[in-house]
C-alpha cells in the first residue's frame, strides 16, 4: 500500500534519425575500442618476438664468446 504514489517513466523517442545517429556514433565506438585492442595485441606479439631475438641473438653470441682462448 505504500507505493500508491510511484511514478512509472518510459522514455520514447519519436525522433529516427536521432537514433540512427546513436546507433551510427555507438557503432564507431565499438569499432575504434576493437581497433585499440587489436592494435595492443599485434603490438605486444611483435616486440615480445623481437626482445626474445634480442636474448636469443646475446646468448648465442655470448656463448660462441667463451671458447675464445682470451
């Protein structure tokens, strides 16, 4: 009984290409944040190879290092 005076609100929109413009804006947010996120994958892969080169190449250097005689 204590919610006789509850206000129900519904939101209509009457305006077509208001929303069209949401849904365009929305799409292209969804879009870009996708592009940050795969541009971050693509970028963690090609240095994580390229410090694991690095290593590589400083190991096998410093290993062929140690037969030297001096």
């Amino acid at each position: 009984m204590l919610n006789n005076h509850r206000q129900d609100f519904v939101i209509q929109s009457n305006d077509p290409k208001g929303d069209e413009r949401f849904g365009k804006v929305l799409g292209f947010v969804i879009c870009f944040v996708f592009f940050l996120g795969a541009s971050q994958v693509a970028y963690e892969t090609v240095m994580g190879g390229y410090h694991a080169a690095i290593s590589w190449g400083g190991e096998t250097i410093a290993h062929t290092a140690s037969f030297l005689p001096f």
